[in-house]
C-alpha cells in the first residue's frame, strides 16, 4: 500500500504526457475530484486502471455548455456518469425542501457546482456532444431511481432514470465486479447494447421474450394511477435484493421495459482488501486552491466495511450495498493505519475506523452465504428481536481496535461511524463494550435509537424503547466502573411514518426527563428507494400491507418537531396547542413535567383578589433555589 503522486487525468495535456492520444472510459462526476477510497470516482477509476484501463474524469462540468463534456475527447469505451457521493436532491435541498447554501463535496464548500438531477442532466449534455457513445450510470443516485420511482421533491412518480437520462446501462450497487465485468467484455470487442446478463445492472428492452426466471412487476402507469400497485411493485423489489435468492425483475416504462438483473455477489474480503489497497493520492486533486470540506473527516478515517443488515426502514443500504456484511482483513486495515501516519497533517488520531455500521464485521449467520438474506415480512436480523440464528462475535473488530492503537504514532482511535448498540448488548464478552469506552470514544458516543415511540420504532425497523434504555444504563455503569465522565449522543427523527402527534409527545417527555436538547432536529427525508418512503407515498406498509399514519401537512412536521425542541422559547405557543387538542393540559403549568411553563392565577376567597400560585418551583434534588424560567430555557 503506498501514496500515487499521480492523479486520474483530467486534461487534454495530460493525456499528451502519458502518451494516451483516446481514453477508455471519462468518469463525469458531480463531487470535486478527491483521489481517496472514501469517494466513488476515485474507487472505480483506480479499480479500471488497475485492469488496464486509461481512465480520465470530468468533475462537475459546467452543465449548460456541452463543450464541458468534450475536454477529454470521446471514451473509447464508455463514460461513466454519477451524481457523486451524495444524491444531487438530497445535496441540494433540506428535508423542507429549502435550497442548501453550502456543499461539502465542493471546492470552498460553495453551492451551485452541480444541477438538480445530475445524472439525468449529464447525460443529456454528453448526448448533445457525442450522439451515440456509451453511457454507463451508476452511483447513489442512479441506483435508488432504476426502477418507476416515488419522487418527494416533484411529489409524483417519475420513471425509472434509465429512461430520463436516456443513457444504456445503469449498474447499482458497489460497482468494482459489474464494471470490471463490462470493461472486459467491451475490451473483448462486445457491443454494450449486446451485454445483457451482467448481474447488478439494468437495461432496456422491447423484446422480453427471451427472458427467463423473472418478475414482472406492475407498469410505470399502473403505479402512478395506484397505490395499491406501487406498493406491490416495491415489495417485490425490495425482496429480490439478494445475490442469492434474488430475481430478474422487469417493469414496462412508457414503450420499453426496464429489465433488472439480479443483484453481483459483494466483493470477498481478498477482492475488497484488494480495492483498497490500490495506490490513490489520498487527497484533492491539485487543480483545487481551497478547501474541500468533505475530507476532512475522512483524510484520516478507515473504512473497515460494507452492507449492513440492520434493515432500518428510511435507509437506502438494502438497495444499494444490500445485508450482506464484507469486510477487509486486520492486515490490509492495520496498513492503511500506518500509511495515515506518513502523511503531512497527520497529527496521531486516526478519526474513525468503521462503514455503514461499526460493528458489523461479518455476514449476521453462516446460512445466508448460503441460502441468502431471509425475505420474510418479520424475518430481519435484529428487529423487532434478534433472530434466533444471528451470529454475536465482536472479537474481530477488538482485535482490529487493539492493533490500530498500538500502530507507532497512533495517539488515539475512534469510531465515530454508527455502533448498532443493540447488537453490542448481545454480545456475552465483556470487554467489548469497556474498551470501546475506555479508548475509542472522544467524550461522547453517538448512536441512533431514533425514537422512543414503539410504534414508531416498529415502523423505522429499530429496536424498542426497552433496548435503548437497558444500553443506556449499561453504557453508564461502564463508565462509572472505568471512572469517566462520557456521555451518550442519541439520534432522533421527527415525523417518521407511523409517528402520530402522541408519539412526538413521548419522544419530547423523555427528552425532557433525560435534559436532552437538540440544537438541531432532523426531519424524515423521504430519499427514493427506501421502505420508509414507499409508506409516506402510500400511507402503507408495503411488507404488512398494515396502514401507517404519515405526519405530512406542514403543522404536523412543525408541531413533532417543535416538540423535539421543547424548550425553546419560540415553540411554546405551537406546543401549547397541540397540547391542549390532545387534552393534555396538564403538561401546561408551573411544574418541572410541563413542557408548557406557565404560572397559574386563582380567586382567593378570603379576600377575592387574584394571586399567583405560591407553590414553590425547586430544583432536580428538591433543595436550594427554585429554577427561573431563565433556567429552564437555557
């Protein structure tokens, strides 16, 4: 594992330098161009050089001039469009639909480098410059839209973005195996229209004829017209998202049917170590003179994982790194480790070790390696309780802990990625839970119980309350045990489906009971692809066929998340009311549970006059001077 010194190519003359009059394949990305394995681009460029190919990248072209797609020439194979390592809509607007004013994946963290919808729009500029070339798409963007999807930010159904971008062939899912796949067989002399079994990839057809083992699902029409087929079509999506048990599924469009392979078997840990031990510079490109936000929290992070079977409701994980868990060996890890120890700027802490969940480090059981993930309704790993046949083993990932902390000039190592502390509680050793404490926590371990309400919970795919409280005091005798002072930072989403008005009043009673306040409030952000999604379209759990409340006008948002913000003082009148519609007045008052602080007048009936209540106001332990209202809106 070592430093390249140099960059993919991004300049005609750089194509001179290194003798290469037409490249393979031009990556046209929206995100800056940083050359580290925590980015897309830089992933699959490296991966296709190292099978030989000459790859070159076009980050974020000026959209409206097609000469900005014309710099490198035209691929002698493909390009290869992604959005980059964010969805564009996500990246442009906040879950209230408000414009963004900054970009982490931008030079000097600015806006506005990249258009709404950027693979749609990539590909209809690199058309206008070469009618006929190759188009691959693939990335987050991509992957979450193959199919007719529900689209929050037009508030319709759009068709799948195969069509919209009008490119031939989308791939979704960690591309390395697909790509490698499909560069070979264009090397090979096959043409891209012709290369229709390349398992994680989508394609075009008017003729289906030939097509066996697969699933018709509902037409873009018939979803649009009905929920009830929406809702189907999503059940059987989400259900054939193992490279096992998964099957082709197509869904007619307006004149062609999109065809979706089933999903490529995940790197092993040799083809993942593999990955990412390629030579990248490990930072931005030299064309950029200020900073690029975004890296720096992964400059000096490691990434241990992939795939998550977690099965969280509102995350897009299922359909694009699906449940499979790979990850990379204690070698390959432990080398990267030390790399980051050579590099300017390292000061002696490694900033996280982890992926999508910290802890997971292994498929969840032996048999899905073999049968695939589980895809009945209730059959999820962890949720609403662990399957009986889950495997607990964090003796992996300690090993991983210990061997990075005593790397040479390595101070400290944290994780900073999520913890499942759910599956940590099962866990029998231990050691695990006080050694992540005691080593690899910065005064605060972030983790995510979502929400308190089980209702909810159930909706979100998360464990329930009980769980989280019985982590809680775990996580607090351990460190009274160790003689530190850490805390815990819980995660929490407002106006979740299945969330009613009652269930926001829990979440902020709690909060309240634990003097938890948020500084800010995340609102549910219905992102395409994911099951929470599906239910805020609907108003139905596709998987129950159960109906779920969704909290969507803009007072029901506002309401749940003032509640989240019980203690501001310019939520007060809006909580007020909603208290007093649910006939909860009794959260309105002088006393330390109201979420309402207002003192009470009564009539004295000695001398009729008016008085304010005299009840005294204590503090926590019930001694020493009352808590002002100042206090309490601190």
């Amino acid at each position: 594992m070592k430093i390249n010194n140099e960059f993919l190519i991004t300049t005609k003359k750089e194509m001179e330098e290194r003798g290469i009059s037409q490249l393979d394949f031009i990556i046209v990305t929206g995100d800056a161009y940083i050359d580290h394995p925590s980015f897309g681009t830089a992933i699959i460029g490296r991966h296709l050089e190292s099978l030989g190919f000459s790859i070159g990248v076009i980050p974020q072209p000026n959209w409206k001039e097609k000469e900005s797609f014309m710099v490198l020439g035209r691929p002698k194979y493909a390009f290869l469009v992604n959005s980059g390592n964010i969805d564009s809509m996500v990246n442009h607007y906040t879950a209230s639909k408000k414009k963004r004013n900054d970009d982490a994946y931008t030079e000097g963290g600015v806006a506005g480098k990249r258009p709404d919808r950027a693979v749609i729009v990539y590909c209809n500029m690199i058309r206008m410059a070469y009618k006929k070339v190759n188009i691959i798409i693939g990335g987050i963007e991509a992957s979450l839209r193959r199919f007719a999807h529900y689209d929050y930010w037009d508030n319709k159904v759009r068709h799948s973005i195969l069509t919209d971008s009008t490119a031939d062939m989308l791939t979704y899912g960690s591309g390395e195996k697909i790509l490698g796949e499909i560069a070979t067989r264009l090397k090979n002399g096959e043409n891209l229209k012709d290369i229709t079994d390349v398992k994680g990839s989508c394609y075009m057809t008017s003729d289906i004829s030939n097509i066996e083992d697969a699933i018709i699902i509902p037409s873009y029409k018939e979803v649009c017209l009905d929920k009830e087929k929406y809702n189907k079509a999503f059940k059987v999506q989400y259900q054939n998202q193992d490279p096992i048990t998964g099957k082709t599924i197509i869904q007619f469009m307006d004149k062609t049917y999109l065809v979706q392979n089933p999903p490529m078997m995940p790197l092993n840990r040799e083809e993942l170590d593999k990955v990412y031990g390629l030579s990248y510079a490990r930072k931005p490109h030299p064309m950029y003179k200020k900073e690029i936000p975004a890296i720096k929290e992964i400059e000096f992070s490691v990434t241990s994982n992939r795939g998550c079977f977690g099965n969280c409701s509102f995350c897009a994980l299922t359909f694009h790194q699906g449940r499979m868990v790979q990850s990379r060996s204690k070698k390959s890890i432990i080398d990267e480790v030390k790399l980051l120890t050579k590099i300017d700027g390292f000061k002696g802490y490694i900033h996280d070790i982890g992926g999508p969940t910290a802890n997971f480090k292994n498929p969840s059981c032996q048999k899905q390696m073999k049968y695939g993930t589980c895809v009945g309704i209730n059959k999820t790993c962890l949720s609403p309780s662990p399957c009986k046949n889950l495997e607990v083993d964090h003796s992996e990932f300690l090993d991983v802990l210990r061997a990075a902390r005593n790397v040479k000039n390595v101070k400290k190592v944290f994780v900073r990625s999520g913890i499942r502390y759910d599956y940590l509680l099962l866990e029998k050793d231990p050691t695990v839970l006080k050694e992540l404490v005691k080593h690899h926590i910065s005064g605060q371990l972030k983790i995510a119980p979502e929400h308190i309400n089980n209702k909810t919970l159930k909706q979100m795919g998360k464990p329930g309350r009980e769980v989280y409280e019985k982590f809680v005091d775990k996580y607090n005798k351990v460190n009274k045990e160790l003689g530190m002072k850490q805390y815990l930072v819980p995660y929490f989403i407002s106006s979740h489906p299945g969330c009613t008005i009652q269930g926001a009043l829990e979440l902020a009673l709690y909060m309240k009971k634990h003097n938890i306040r948020p500084r800010q409030v995340q609102d549910f952000y219905p992102t395409p692809g994911t099951l929470s999604t599906c239910m805020f379209y609907t108003g139905k759990n596709p998987l129950t066929n159960e109906k779920v409340f969704v909290p969507k006008t803009y007072e029901e948002k506002q309401t749940q998340r003032a509640f989240m913000q019980y203690y501001k003082p310019e939520n007060k009148e809006r909580i007020r009311k909603a208290l007093i519609k649910i006939g909860r007045t009794d959260l309105i008052g002088p006393y330390e549970n109201c979420l309402v602080f207002e003192k009470r007048e009564f009539k004295n009936n000695k001398n009729n006059k008016r008085k304010t209540s005299s009840k005294k106001l204590t503090n926590k332990s019930g001694k020493g001077k009352p808590n002002s209202r100042k206090r309490r809106y601190k």
